[in-house]
C-alpha cells in the first residue's frame, strides 16, 4: 500500500507538470475524456499515443510517463487502492482548470469557454455578454491586513460570483461562467444575455458586494469593498474572442476613471 500510495503522488505531480505545458486543444480533449471515463478505465500506451501524448512538448519523459500510467492503472483494477487512475486525473484535471484560492474556473478555462461561446454566437446569430471586475483600491487592503488579508477578501469576493452568498444565488444560473481572471480582477461569460441584462446583473452582483460584510483573520475589513464593472456585448464584427474581452476590459477601466464602484457598458 505504501509503495501504491508513493506511485499515486508520482503520476498526479507528473500529471500536474504535464498539464501545464501541453497545447490548449489537447488539455480540452483530456478533460472531457477524464470526466467521461468509467471507472478504473485502462489507459494504455497506444490510446495515450493515438490523442497526442508523444507529440506534446510536456516537459517529462513521456515514455517513464506512460509507463507509470500503466502500471498504476493495473494496481487501481485489482482494487488495492480506494483512489483510481480515473479520479487521480480528474482531480488533475480541476487543478489545471481551477483557481486554487478562490476554487472559480480559472483564466485558462474562462479563455476557453469565452472562444466556445464566441463560435457558438456567431453561427446561430445569438447574443452573448462579458462582464469583467476589478475589487477597487484591492492594494490599500493587502497593504493594511497582509497578503493574507487579501486572500481572504479574494475567497469572499469568489463566494458571491460563484454563487453561493444568498443575497445573489438566484442570479446565478448553469449556463453562466463565472471565473477569477487573475489578481483582483474577474470575468463573466453571460451566453444569451442582452446589454441591458448583462448590465443589470453586474448592478446587482456590485450592490451585494459593497453591502458585503468582508472579514480578515484580524477581524472585519474598515474599508468598503467595492468593485468597478465594464460590460461588453458581442457582434459579428468581432473577429475573435479577444475583441470581445477587450471591449469589456476598457469598459472596465472606464468605470475606473469614473470614480470606480460603477458599471460601464462599452459603447453608452
């Protein structure tokens, strides 16, 4: 059991290696793989082979890769260990596709959930919105109350895009993606929303915010937090998804200049 549980930590801190450096289209077709697998599935060298493992530039040495794949799949059949390949490399999975401190899908995905939206919207003529945050004077917070402060008013903050305060949970719906960009900024993917829901929603979402009653390890945060919103909606015009989150990201900055604690919509 020792020497299973030693062999698990190998393949997912390889895996974790893997992931960070292989293509953007191969990490969509593993994730969906993965959380599609059946249980204890065997991973075998030629399927490893035939979706691309030995084209990727990983950083690892992809034979002992593969081979420890192997060999682990075969302990995690005979049902020597309560963990299977399949979970290690889900749990995989969400780590490339999570942010670790606010547990918000992460850049990456939100990029590729934009793209997927942005190909959708075009070819069936449906709207579609982004909404991109920033927490206002987020420096003054990590200066008073540490880095650690900070983090703490980022895991909040993430709690009341991710739906799970109750001042905004009925805002929140599936088909929405709610994510951290990096830093204090974050983004929304709002498929088939108009202008003006987006910009209601962002509304709502800055009011709960600023009526939020944010808290440290050192105790309640003196300062209102608050959030600058830019809105943006798609057209056909837009050649990639890139000019969509531009336009929501100098919406954004514009909110900024107005003295922040506002929504903006791109173009009004």
């Amino acid at each position: 059991m020792r020497n299973v549980a030693k062999r698990c930590e190998t393949v997912r801190n390889d895996s974790l290696t893997f992931l960070k450096n292989v293509s953007f289209n191969f990490k969509e077709h593993l994730f969906r793989d993965i959380t599609r697998s059946k249980e204890k599935q065997m991973i075998t060298e030629n399927s490893m082979d035939n979706k691309g493992f030995s084209e990727i530039n990983s950083g690892l040495d992809m034979k002992k890769f593969k081979q420890e794949l192997t060999a682990l799949c075969s302990v995690m059949k005979n049902g020597d260990n309560n963990k299977t390949l399949i979970e290690i490399l889900q749990d995989v999975g969400k780590m490339a596709f999570s942010d670790e401190l606010s547990g918000l899908p992460n850049r990456f995905y939100f990029k590729y959930f934009l793209s997927k939206c942005v190909s959708k919207a075009r070819c069936n003529n449906e709207s579609l919105a982004v909404v991109m945050l920033d927490i206002d004077n987020f420096k003054r917070i990590n200066d008073v109350y540490g880095h650690t402060g900070g983090d703490c008013v980022i895991e909040q903050f993430s709690k009341i895009l991710g739906g799970k305060v109750r001042s905004v949970q009925s805002l929140v719906q599936e088909k929405n993606l709610y994510s951290r960009y990096g830093g204090d900024e974050f983004a929304l993917v709002l498929p088939n929303a108009t202008e003006q829901g987006a910009a209601r929603l962002a509304d709502r979402i800055k009011t709960s915010i600023q009526n939020y009653l944010f808290t440290t390890p050192l105790g309640t945060i003196d300062q209102k937090i608050t959030a600058s919103f830019g809105v943006a909606l798609f057209n056909a015009e837009m050649e990639t998804y890139e000019n969509l989150l531009q336009h929501a990201d100098e919406a954004m900055y514009l909110a900024k200049r107005k003295g922040k604690n506002c929504v903006v919509v791109k173009g009004e």
